[in-house]
C-alpha cells in the first residue's frame, strides 16, 4: 500500500468509527425509553432528536471551517495561526451557544408549530429540550475541536470522544431512569452529561497531546481582521451550503410523506442505505479536508495531485463495491429493517435507485473534502445552489407523471449535479488541475 493510501486511511477510518457512533446517542435513549411503558415518550424523543439533529446540522460549518484552515496552517507549521484558528472558532461556537440558551423558547415554540404532534408528546419533548439545549456550548464546543483535531491529521482523538459519549450516556440515562426513578428527564440528564463528558475528553486529549501551543495563545490579535474575515468567509459559504443540503433533504422527506404511509416507509427504509454509504464516504472527505489542506500549507504541488488521484481510486473502489453490496444483499437488508410485506414489496419498485446512489454519490462527498482543504468553499457553496435548484425544478417538471420516481430521479441528479459543477469550478484552482 502506498504512503498516500496509509495517510488517507489513518484519517479515514477513525472518521468512519465517529460517524457510526454518532446516531448511538439517539439510539441509547430510545432504547431506554422504549422501555417505560408509553408509545409517548418514544415520539418524545423522535421530536426533539429530529429538532436538535437540525439545529446543530446548521451549525456544522464550525467543525468543516475549523478543518480546512487548521490543516493549511498545519502544513505551513504556522503553529501560531493553527492555535488561533482553534480560538477563533470555540470562541464564535460559545457565541452561538449563548444565543441558542436565549432564544431557547421561540426556537421551541416556532419548530412545535410547524410539527403535528399530540399534547402529551409535546409537553414531553419540550421538557427534553429545554434540558437537553443546555449541551449546546458543549456540541458546538466539540465541533470546533474535533474539526481541529482532523486538520491537525489527528481523526483518532475524535473517535475516543465519541466513544466516551457513548459510554457516558449508556451509563448515566441508565442509573437516572431505573434506578432514580426520573423517566424522560433522566434521558436529557444523561445525554448532556454524556456531551459535557465528550467536552471534557476532548480538553483533556488537547492539554496532554497539544498543550504546548499555549504559549502561541496572544489574544490582542487573535481577532486580527484579515485572519477573521477569512475565518467568517469560510464559514459562512459553508453554512449557506448547509441550509441548501437540509432544505432539500427536509424536503425529500416531507414530500414522501405527502405520498401517504407506505411510500414514507419505503422512502424511509431506502434512505437508510444512502445513510449507510456516506458515513464511510464522509470518512474518506475527512481525510480530503486534511491531506489536501496540509498539502496547501506546504505549498506542495505534486503531493496534492497525489492525494486527490489516490481519494479518488479509494472513492471508485467503494462506490463499486456498495453498488455489489447493494445489488446482492440490499433486498435483505431491508428485511432486517422491517417485516412489512406491503413496504417490502413497494420498495423493489424503487430499488434501483439507491443501487445508482454510490457511483453518482461518491465524488460529491470527495470533492466536498477537497474544497474544505482548499478553503474553496465559494466553489461548494455554488455547486450546492446549482444543485439544489436543479432538484426542485426536475421534480415540479415531472412529479405529476412520476409521482415518487420523481422524488428519486431529482435526488440522484441533485448528487451527480454537485460533482460536476464543483469539479468545473475547481479547474481555476490549478493546484489540483495542472
């Protein structure tokens, strides 16, 4: 195996054990309150996850921005710069953190008015975000340094803090709901110590690992205005990129629904493939943010040909064997997921669909690490406009004839559209086209 191949991989998988663990925090506490004896706290938990799932998605840009700029500082050994990078970025997540503890109650209130829910469930759910929004400085606080610790080559110590999350929360809403006795307050209580641990972990990991950059820590010119205006216009492309990426799946999702049960079921269940695939494809983007960010920091031409041909090979190699995976064993997967024989039957209509996922899909998440390492983000934001202006159009042009294959047909072009524009956007940047 080659050098290049063990660098991606040293990133890559690490990022894919993270990715995976993630949804095991939802998955713990339902679990749990699967178990007090009422369907309510179940959909309780399902309206408030899905809330917070989207708030922080929004805030995503935090970790991506961080990642980007820290691995070009990296790789120029500015320690000064990747220090600050880190500051800059905590200290804008604090911010938002704060306005999140604010305006906690209209963002409540705003969100419940467009969700259909019964009384019961709403009352629970609100009591669960109202504990649970008090992890938010501590989310966004592990955004910032996790996407720091993938620009410093490091995806190791992000996966240690989403173990110990895991843990922690297995743990804690355990002991607080069968032995405290204390329901759907103690699933809250255990999640946000379970981010505060995360929080914790990850200070700790930075003081043994990183705690000599300390002394690069001079705040007079921290918010140094040309570094700063950089650092916002990073982030703000990709937060805009971010609100296009959850329209359209929010939207995906919504109009499945409009189909009626089974057709939200299939929608539902075949996702979960699509899900499936970019955990280990957001992987391998990790490992673009980092090795082509380094690369620009070093100003090395050749390596980051290098990179980019070998994430490439890696990203062809996967979506063939998905697409194998898919075609050979995706039937029963899904009989795993339900015994539903009518859903199981409607989604062989479909199935041909996410069999093309991977092979249009794949380059998409590539080129997205790619431009996050290149701090090319106005390419990723345009792209994403384009893309996702192409889904709706394709969908209201056919949804009437097509119906559901409409929905499928503007999704997969809304993929494939996103890795051409941005490899034709990406032509000007020569480092990576000459």
């Amino acid at each position: 195996m080659s050098p290049t191949s063990k660098q991606i991989l040293h990133i890559a998988i690490p990022s894919i054990i993270s990715n995976i663990t993630i949804p095991l925090l939802g998955l713990v506490d339902v679990a749990i309150v699967g178990h007090l004896g009422s369907a309510s706290y179940i959909g309780a938990i399902a309206l408030g996850g899905m809330l917070f799932n989207m708030i922080y998605w929004i805030f995503g840009f935090l970790r991506m921005g961080t990642s980007g700029l820290t691995a070009q500082s990296y790789g120029g050994h500015n320690m000064k710069e990747v220090t600050h990078v880190l500051m800059r970025s905590l200290s804008i997540g604090m911010l938002l953190a704060c306005l999140l503890l604010i305006l906690q109650y209209p963002i409540r209130i705003i969100a419940f008015h467009f969700i259909s829910a019964s009384v019961e469930v709403q009352h629970l759910s609100a009591t669960y975000f109202h504990i649970c929004i008090w992890g938010a400085p501590a989310t966004l606080g592990l955004y910032s340094l996790s996407g720091w610790f993938i620009g410093m080559q490091n995806a190791k110590y992000p996966m240690y803090i989403a173990i110990t999350q895991n843990i922690a929360n297995i743990i804690a809403s355990t002991f607080l709901v069968f032995v405290c006795n204390m329901k759907i307050e103690g699933v809250a209580i255990g999640t946000l110590i379970a981010q505060y641990a995360g929080l914790f972990m990850a200070f700790l990991l930075w003081l043994h690992h990183y705690g000599y950059l300390r002394k690069y820590i001079h705040f007079k010119n921290l918010f140094e205005h040309t570094a700063m205006k950089r650092f916002l216009q990073v982030n703000r492309d990709i937060f805009f990129r971010t609100i296009c990426l959850v329209t359209v799946t929010v939207f995906f999702t919504s109009t499945g629904a409009s189909y009626g049960d089974v057709l939200l079921a299939v929608n539902t269940l075949l996702m979960q493939l699509f899900t499936l695939f970019s955990y280990i494809m957001d992987g391998f983007a990790y490992a673009g943010e980092a090795l082509t960010g380094k690369c620009v920091g070093t100003a090395d031409r050749k390596e980051l040909h290098n990179t980019v041909r070998h994430l490439f090979r890696w990203g062809i190699a996967l979506a063939l064997l998905f697409t194998f995976l898919y075609a050979t064993g995706g039937k029963e997967f899904l009989g795993l997921l339900t015994n539903d024989s009518t859903v199981l039957s409607v989604s062989a209509s479909y199935f041909y669909w996410v069999l093309a996922i991977p092979l249009v899909g794949f380059s998409a998440f590539l080129l997205d690490g790619i431009c996050i390492g290149l701090t090319a983000t106005g390419a990723m934001l345009k792209a994403m406009i384009i893309a996702s202006v192409s889904f709706f159009l394709i969908y209201w042009s056919m949804y009437s004839t097509l119906n559901n294959h409409a929905l499928w047909l503007s999704f997969i072009s809304y993929l494939l559209s996103r890795s051409i524009i941005q490899a034709f956007l990406l032509r000007k940047y020569k480092d990576i086209t000459t």
